[in-house]
C-alpha cells in the first residue's frame, strides 16, 4: 500500500485540530469536528490530436462543523494557523446560535466509536500526479492520430480526468483519521459526418479509483471503434414494441445509480433532500416488504470494495466504511445513512454516507458505491443472448431521463445490437428503454457470473443545496429483462 503524501502530512494538522476543537469544547458545543483537505483535480482535453483545453486545480483549507444546544454550525477557512482555526470554530458556534432561532428539530448523532491515529490510501500504483502533462498529451494525441487515420471518423475528442484527495478528520469523541484517495477517468469519442448525418461512438472503459496504470487499458477498445461507428451508421432504426434486453454492465451501472442509488438514499426517502433530484418511492414504511425487484435480486451498499469511487476507510463523520444490504432477494431492506439520519430513526451506527466536496462545504449523505451482485453460477453474457428469441443486447451509457421520486424513467445507450434466435444479427439505432423502477426490476429473470462483473460509474454525481459533486462506482454482471418498453428516439423526437 502507498503512504500518504509527506507534502500533506507536514501540515500543522493536528495543531489545528487541536486549537479549534478546544475552542468549540470552551463555547459549549456538543460535538465539534475538524476537516482539513487538501484537493487536486486536473482536467485534459484534446479535439483532433491537438490540446483544446488544460487545466489543474488545487485547493486546501480546513472546516469546523459543530452542534450546539442541538442545532448545527459551520465554518471553513483557508489561513493555517491556530488562531484562525479557533477563530473559525467560534464563527461555526455563530451560525448555530443564529440557526437556533429557525430551528425545528432537534440534531442528534448515532453514536460511533473513537478510530485514534487510523490512516488509510487507496489501491493504486502510480500516482497520476506524478506523470507531466506533456506525456499524458503525447497519448492521448496519439491515440487520435490512429484514430483519424481511418477515413471513416471525422473528429476525435480524447479526455483525462483525474483527482487527488487528502483529508485530515478529528473529532471531540476522540477519532483522528488521515486518508488519501487517488481517481480517474480515460474516455476517447468519434464523430462521424458521413452522408449528412451526425453519430458518434466513445468508449465504455469507466472511470476507477486507481492511477495512472489504468490509462492504458483504453487502447484495448480503440481499434475496434471506427468499425462499430459504421455499423451503427449503416444500421436500421429499431421498431418500438417489448423486447427481452441483455443488458451489459457498462450500460446497467447507470440504471443502478438512478433507480437503486438515489432511492435508497434515506434522507430521500424522509423527504428531508429535495431540492437537487427529489424524494424517493422507496419510503421507510416500506422496508422488509417492499418487492423491489425478482428474487435473484441483491444490491449492497459498499464503501470498502477496492477501486471504487465512493470508496474510503472513514467518511467524514469518522465513520469506518463498510458493505450493508439494500436489496436482498429482491425486498427493500436496507439505506444508505449518515450519522444524523440514522439516529433519527432509531438505528444505532451510521454505515457511513456522509462526504463533504471539498474543505469549504459541509458534510451531506452521499452514495455508497451501489451494486447488484452476479449469479455465483450464472451464464456468460453470450449464454445470455443465446436465451433470446427477440431483444436487444445494450452497450454502453449515454441520456437518461428519471422523475423526482426515481420511479419512471427511460434509458439510451452507446450501441444496441438485435437478437434474434439467439443470435446477435447487427447493430440497431435510435433505441431507448423505458420502465418503473419496480417493474423494471421485477422483469429480471437471469444474471450473468462474476467473469461478467464490471465495476463502472461517474466523477460527478450531484446532489444537495447549494450543489455538491460526488464520485461513486456501481458494480454488476450482464442481466436478461423480459418484455421491456423500447422506445424509438427518432420517432418520437418527430424525426
């Protein structure tokens, strides 16, 4: 395992700490924690082989959150001295005096126990920080030379995301934790113009928790893509009606995120988060009996699973992460929770979902990286399609549309191909899938082995008011629907 940045760990970390937790303790304050982050991102674009944009970020400050006679508090600040962190703690003791006033409910804390000196960094083996920019753009540029070599591509997007996260945690219960985390996204696009029309094709390599030893895995898919942008521009508009869809990871992760991640979200669920993507159907009075999806049905919630986006040893309660059930054999019984939530209903942990965007931002529940697990014994995703008399096998994400309380939506895709007999027989266009949530689920009759898990996701999951962006990963194995709604996007676009 890698150790933490001696850059990071030079900082007067615990001084600060020290200084604004005491100053919370002396103003009365019933619980006090202190975050200090340090955050890198770094964003790389190239549009036919040449740079279009580059840029880096990098922020660092430190944040008190506390809870006074029952009401929260919060500041940030940037200057790094012992007074300025007392002065900040005694400016969050402030804002809870004056929140007090408006105040209808009581804050309380699921109680958690104290992790002293707990120290934890994600699995990677090269720090993506540590490669120059003019290498990365070398790659990048010649992926695209290859690429504009075949006269059937006219454009080339090629992009690299990438992020470095440091986080400094203590609180007045006694948990001090020191963490950094490494992530980033490789993603190449064609564009084809031919015959008057506008298609394009990307890669379906998703964004992970690892280095800069994951860059070059995306060469694998290059080759193949001028070839399946033909096909899709040669192919035939689907005709609407019900099919039996396999659908493949890297296209089902998203449908997992919008209709198992969110709903499950307690504080959706309560009603108490609204304002950025609404509520949940998925409400609490239906826990233990609510038919979420078919028996071969079961999703956890994971903070622990290597690679992840959500992934951390300790949120930022100072909570230590864990996998929890959400769906088991197809019911509703499980949330994702923060410490505030769960003592608001009665549960004595946290499983740790609270995560804060950056050091001026305050901790919010976040998702958990939300995933369906494989059949121990399940088929290959080529047996899958050989059960198919009439489907659609769907690779790859792309829009989506979902309503304020995640129950009716409709998917699109990279590429969709048509089943017949068995057979895969070419590449179809203009295809859209639409359900409810439980129905959706529910039409799930088989899932494919683990040799067909993928771990896939995004950078930028938002939520909250005023926004925050979140990553998060979303394993699964190819899965077989049946009678599914599909849609042609043409048509109904008036096209």
């Amino acid at each position: 395992m890698r150790e933490i940045d001696h850059e990071f760990l030079s900082l007067p970390l615990r001084a600060l700490a020290d200084a604004a937790l005491q100053r919370a303790r002396d103003l009365g304050a019933d619980h006090a924690d202190f975050r200090l982050e340090r955050i890198r991102g770094q964003r790389l674009v190239l549009a036919d082989g040449s740079v279009e944009s580059s840029g880096e970020t990098d922020s660092l400050g430190f944040a008190v959150r506390v809870v006074h006679n029952g009401t929260w508090g919060f500041a940030a600040g940037t200057e790094l001295t012992t007074d300025a962190a007392a002065a900040v703690a005694a400016q969050a003791i402030d804002v809870a005096k004056v929140a007090s006033v408006i105040s209808t409910e009581r804050i309380e804390l699921a109680a958690e126990p104290a992790h002293r000196d707990a120290t934890w960094v994600s699995s990677y083996e090269i720090d993506p920080f540590t490669v120059s920019v003019r290498d990365k753009t070398d790659l990048l540029a010649e992926w695209s030379r290859q690429l504009l070599a075949d006269r059937r591509v006219s454009h080339v997007d090629a992009i690299l995301l990438q992020a470095k996260e440091q986080k400094f945690y203590a609180d007045t219960a006694g948990t001090t934790t020191t963490q950094q985390r490494v992530r980033l996204a490789p993603e190449v696009e064609i564009v084809s113009t031919s015959g008057g029309r506008l298609e394009s094709m990307r890669t379906i390599a998703p964004p992970v928790g690892r280095g800069y030893e994951y860059v070059p895995t995306v060469a694998a898919e290059l080759e193949e893509l001028p070839e399946l942008l033909a096909a899709k521009l040669a192919a035939p508009s689907v005709e609407p009606g019900d099919y039996d869809l396999v659908i493949d990871p890297s296209n089902l992760w998203l449908t997992i995120h919008e209709s198992i991640g969110h709903a499950t979200e307690l504080d959706r669920a309560l009603g108490y988060e609204a304002a950025y993507a609404g509520t949940s159907f998925a409400t609490l009075d239906k826990l233990g009996s609510l038919r979420y999806g078919s028996p071969i049905m079961n999703v956890t919630g994971d903070r622990t699973v290597e690679h992840g986006l959500a992934t951390v040893g300790y949120d930022d309660e100072g909570v230590a992460t864990s996998s929890f059930e959400l769906i088991t054999d197809g019911i509703l019984t499980g949330y994702q929770r923060d410490r505030r939530i769960s003592h608001l209903t009665g549960h004595e942990r946290s499983n740790g979902c609270a995560f804060a965007d950056s050091p001026a931002t305050m901790p919010i529940q976040r998702m958990a990286n939300v995933s369906l697990a494989p059949d121990p014994r399940g088929p290959s995703t080529d047996e899958l399609v050989r059960r198919v008399d009439n489907g659609i096998y769907v690779v790859g994400d792309r829009s989506w549309s979902i309503d304020m309380q995640r129950y009716n939506f409709q998917f699109t895709g990279q590429r969709f191909y048509q089943i017949r007999n068995g057979r895969i027989t070419g590449q179809l266009r203009d295809v859209a899938y639409q359900a409810s949530t439980t129905e959706f689920w529910n039409s799930m009759t088989a899932l494919g082995g683990p040799e067909t898990y993928v771990l896939g996701g995004a950078f930028n999951c938002g939520k909250g008011q005023p926004g925050q962006v979140a990553p998060v990963s979303h394993g699964c194995p190819s899965a077989l629907f049946e009678k599914v709604r599909v849609l042609n996007t043409a048509q109904e676009a008036g096209a």
